[in-house]
C-alpha cells in the first residue's frame, strides 16, 4: 500500500530547491571536502599547534578543554568553543569565502591568518584550488613593526595600582637594526582589564569575579617605560627571548588575530600574565607555559616559567626607575650636599652659590645632575608644574655641561633578580599554644610575600597576601575550627629619606578569631589599616609608626559590631641574611559597638633554611577585657 501526501505547488518548490541546496552543498567544493578528509585523517584537531590557537584549556585543570576566548565572532562553528574539530573544518570552509577585503572588514585567510598559514603548511594548499588572499591591513602593520626580536618585560610590583599589585608583564618587539638605544622606539603588545575604574576594592572584587572583559593591545614601548618607569616608579626587568624569524611571524600573526578579541579578565588567572604565555605556546610549540598554571597566574611566577625553559631567555636587562635611581645617587652624597640639591631644585640657592663652586668638579657634577634628576622626579609627580620647572631644567641642564667630569656610572642591577625569589604560594605547618591550651595549624596562602619572607627578587618593605587560611586543630579536644580567612593583606613600608617622602600604610580584610568579654571565641569579620611613615637606618633595620582604624563584627559583639582607632608600630630587623625580625605593638580603643581597649605586642621571627623553605617562629601578648593572652608558635614554611 503506498500513501501519498498532497503538497501545495509552491511548498513542494521550496522542498526542491532545499534538497538541491543541500546536495549542492556536499558536493559543490570536491577541494574542501579533500581537505577536510586529509585534516581528520591526521588528527589536526588535537593536536597542541590547532588548540593553542584555539585558547583551548581544561577548566580548573580539571573539566573537558574549552576555549577562554569569549568573543563569539573568533569562531566560525556553532560549537567552535568546545569542539577544536568543528572549528578547524568550519575554518577551512570559511577561507573559500569570496569576501572582499575592505578597511572595515577582512577575508577569513587574514583575519585569523595565523591558523591559515598553519593549516596551508600542514595540508599543502593548491594555490590554483585555494587561492590565497592578499592581506594588505595585516602586511602594512608587520612591515611597519618589521620585527627582529621579542623580549619579555616584568615592571615590579606597584601597591598604588590593584591591577598591579604583583608585578605586570607585557611582549617588546624590537624592529630591525635597533639597539640597546633605540629599544625605546619597540612596541609593546600589552593584555589588560578593558576599565577605568579607581576604586581599588572594587576593581579587586570585581577582578577576582571575572568583571572585567580583557583585551590585547599595541603601544609604543616608551610610553609605558614613562607609565611604569617614571610615573609609577617601578623597576622594569627586561628578558630577551631567542624567538626565530619564523617563531616572531607566528607570534605576530596570532597577535594580529586577537586584535579585537574579548577574554573575560581574572585577576588571579586569566590576567596579564597568563594570555601573554599563550603568545609565547603559539610562537614556540612545545613550550605548554599556560599548563603550570590551572589555577592562578603570578607575574612574577610567569617570568620564572619563562625564564625555566632551556635556551629561551638570551639576556637580561635592569631599568631601574627614577625613584631607584634618586636613592643610588643620594647615597654617594653627604647630608648638607642633599640640602643644597633640594635648594637648587627648589631655585631657592643659585647657581653661583659658594657651597656648589666650592665643591671638587666630580661632586659638583654629581649635585647638579641629582638636583636635575630630582626636579623632574617631581614635575612628574605633579609636585612642581611644567611651567615652573622647564627653565629651572634647563639652567641646570646648561650649568652641568660647564663641568668637566663624567657622568655618574650606572646603577648596577640586583644580585637576585625576581625569578631567583621564593615561590609565591606557601604552605605552612605549624604547633603552638595559646594560655597554655596546645594546637597544631596548618595555613595556605596562595599568593604571595609577606614582610617576614626573605626579600630578594620582591619589592622590598612590602606585603601582599591573598585568600589566606588557617585551619586549627585543639590538642586537647581534638576539635578543628578556621581560625582565619584572609581576603587581603597589604601592606607598603616605604621609607623615606633625603629626598623622598613616600606615604607608609596597610590594609587588612577577612576573617579571623576573635576574644569576647565572655571567654568565646567567634569568627568575627574585619577591616582595618593605617597611614603613616617608615625609615630605613642602614641596609639592615627598618622601623614604622602607623595611625590605624577597625572595624569588626560578629554576632557577639554588642550592636553586633566594634569600631575603634589607634596606633602601631615595629621595627623589622635582619640580623644575618637567613635571620630576620620583626617586632611590633600596637594599641586600639573601640570607641563604637563593643566599648573597649586592647594592646598587643609581638616578636616574628623568620629563619630561612633554603629559597623556599623556613622556620617561623610567632610570639605575642595581648591584653583586652582585662585578660590576658599569651601565644607562641613555630611553623615550617614551604614555598613553591
């Protein structure tokens, strides 16, 4: 028995033309489908080269590979973004395109050029059945780059700045013929939070969330040696790569591709850092420098990883900031020789003035270009304005090139540099008592250097600390309780001198224990920090005084809250390079909520046994409610 359907005339022409639509389709391209077999039959979906390009990246470490680019005209299938397969076929269809290349829009062969040309090698396109495009925007941009070389560029950590806070990374390109000289005239290609916001809290939360899109971008190198080396005083690491021709032209070409692509930006992983190794995976396969980092990315981490791969770093250069350089050349001059720099900057002493005549050439050399220096160090700042300070410049500019002596030598760079420092993530076991009731506690910090940790490769005076917790297990009862979870831990002893005078402060937030006045002990919420001041007395002691503020609160805290202000003060001592100190008071009336006085005072020590391992020794006393409390601990500090 056979069933007829009866179709309209014009239904039954639309069904016509589809099928024959679709039949075309299979078969209208015999080239594509040749490809598309010899792809599959060599498994180029999986392999490193294609996913890289790709952005693909197992979740966590974890769940199935994904892609981190957010963008969803960077892919040509529907599940582009999970399937590297579906992609690389709907790439090929999509080079036949017939799109003309206008100055707002691209053919397929040159907006993702990077993979065009890694798939023309590894399939061997005919030219006759696949013509190649011209691609005159992307030429035009590498010629005027004309590249040579790639450098890898770490500013240090600048607390003033949350998306800086552990240092930032960024890609040099040197073109042709330059030199040590004319570097300042490279490109820079720089990944970074698409905002303008101000509020460093709110840029923090948001950061960690993923608020932000991210994008990559291309900048003239002096630019941002003036962001990072002039306005925000940062030392800047420069880590030459030996990247060939062909590995610079894959780099750029991928570069070219991401243009004006969106990545959603985390601040502890997919940041600056992270989708720059991306480039380098890309440009030099095999390198997998994205893989050591499934869950977070420390700048200064990355340049280690970088700096960790045989044979990929050729040479290193230090640029110290102003700021740095200020310090050198103020050292090599006695206290009423900076007063007289300070008057010259000021034009408050002239320039025949019998103090500065009377001085040997060389010295007078020396006050006249630190006088210059300092003057633009605070033009810069916005201390002294342009108009004020262009002819002070100048007469000293002329009266320095009266003097026949040699320039001051320069800045040698650290010993250590930052990828000779301690590990940023740190896991710490530990036994102690408090009143006389043992404990033993475990504490992980992912990130990333406290005032206690040895110093070299870190910005010194300071410390930055993320998502720390401490898990503490009662001796006696057995009982395991979160004795403190820190959201964030800041803190920027920056010392004055002759010269400068940097602001001193921290900031605290998260969770910890706390003593009522009736003997419990609940996981109370706080804020609290402080301004003040620093001083450095010789290379080795450092002292403080901050005016400080709190805020707590907890369920059995009377109003459910405490807020108070005060002061503390330390000093941070290093006794031998292995052994340092740091003994602290510090006093708070709570003036609202929870009426009440408290007073601490401690000794830290910290004793390094290697680069990544030390012992920690707390001791404290406090004195609230009237009670007292004493603790003491030791713990093992393992960096990695």
């Amino acid at each position: 028995m056979t069933f007829r359907i009866a179709l309209p005339p014009l239904l039954r022409l639309c069904l016509v033309l589809l099928l024959a639509s679709l039949s075309c389709t299979s078969h209208a391209n015999p080239y594509l489908d040749e490809l598309v077999t010899a792809a599959r039959s060599q498994r180029l979906g999986e392999r490193e080269e294609w996913r890289a390009l790709l952005h693909y990246q197992p979740r966590f470490g974890v769940f199935a590979p994904r892609s981190l680019a957010d963008s969803p005209d960077f892919f040509h299938a529907p599940d582009g973004v999970t399937n590297a397969q579906s992609e690389l076929e709907a790439t090929l269809a999509a080079f036949f395109s017939d799109v003309t290349e206008t100055e707002t829009r691209q053919h397929p062969q040159c907006r993702f050029v990077a993979r065009y040309h890694w798939l023309k090698q590894e399939l061997g396109f005919d030219p006759t059945r696949l013509p190649p495009q011209p691609c005159p925007r992307f030429q035009a941009w590498r010629s005027a780059l004309d590249p040579q070389g790639v450098a890898l560029v770490f500013p240090a950590a600048y607390l003033n700045n949350p998306a800086s806070m552990y240092g930032h990374t960024f890609l040099r390109i040197d073109g042709r013929g330059q030199t040590g000289r004319s570097r300042l005239l490279s490109y820079a290609i720089n990944y970074a939070a698409d905002t303008n916001e101000t509020n460093g809290i709110v840029f923090a939360v948001r950061g960690l969330m993923g608020g932000y899109s991210g994008n990559f971008s291309l900048s003239p190198y002096y630019t941002k040696v003036g962001e990072y080396n002039d306005l925000e005083n940062r030392d800047v690491w420069e880590y030459e790569l030996t990247l060939t021709a062909e590995e610079i032209d894959r780099l750029l070409m991928h570069a070219w591709e991401l243009g004006t692509v969106r990545f959603d930006y985390y601040f502890l992983d997919e940041n600056c850092s992270y989708h720059l190794l991306s480039l380098l995976d890309v440009a030099r396969p095999g390198l997998r420098l994205t893989e050591r980092f499934p869950l977070w990315a420390i700048p200064g981490d990355t340049v280690r990883a970088v700096t960790e791969q045989t044979g990929l770093v050729q040479r290193v250069t230090f640029r110290p900031a102003r700021s740095t350089q200020l310090r050198h050349r103020q050292e090599r001059l006695a206290p009423e020789q900076l007063d007289l720099v300070k008057e010259l900057a000021a034009a408050s002493a002239a320039l025949d003035d019998p103090r500065l005549v009377s001085l040997p050439a060389t010295t007078r050399a020396e006050v006249l270009d630190l006088s210059f220096e300092y003057l633009e160090y605070s033009r810069l700042r916005g201390d002294v304005s342009n108009q004020q300070a262009a002819p002070r410049l100048r007469r000293l500019l002329v009266e320095r090139s009266k003097v026949d002596a040699p320039d001051i030598p320069e800045l040698p760079a650290p010993e250590v540099r930052p990828e000779h420092g301690h590990g940023s993530s740190r896991v710490s076991l530990g036994v102690g008592t408090r009143n006389a009731r043992d404990y033993q506690e475990l504490r992980l910090r992912p990130a990333y250097h406290d005032l206690l940790d040895t110093e070299d490769g870190y910005l010194p005076g300071a410390q930055i600390e993320f998502l720390k917790l401490a898990l503490r297990r009662d001796q006696a009862s057995g009982e395991v309780q979160l004795e403190q979870a820190t959201f964030a831990s800041i803190m920027s002893l920056a010392a004055r001198d002759g010269l400068l005078k940097p602001s001193s402060w921290r900031l605290d937030a998260g969770a910890r224990r706390i003593e009522l006045r009736d003997g419990r002990r609940p996981l109370a919420a706080h804020v609290d920090g402080g301004s003040g001041m620093a001083y450095r007395f010789g290379p080795k002691a450092q002292a403080y005084v901050l005016g400080e503020g709190a805020l707590l609160a907890a369920d059995g805290l009377e109003q459910g809250h405490a807020a108070g202000a005060g002061a503390s003060a330390g000093l941070l001592l290093d006794a031998s390079p292995a052994w340092r100190l740091h003994a602290y008071g510090r006093g708070l009336r709570y003036f609202s909520g929870e009426l009440h006085s408290s007073v601490e005072v401690g000794l830290d020590q910290r004793f390094a046994l290697t680069r990544d391992l030390a012992l920690r020794l707390e001791t404290s006393w406090r004195r609230a409610y009237e009670r007292d409390t004493r603790s003491a601990a030791l713990y093992l500090d393992v960096h990695f």
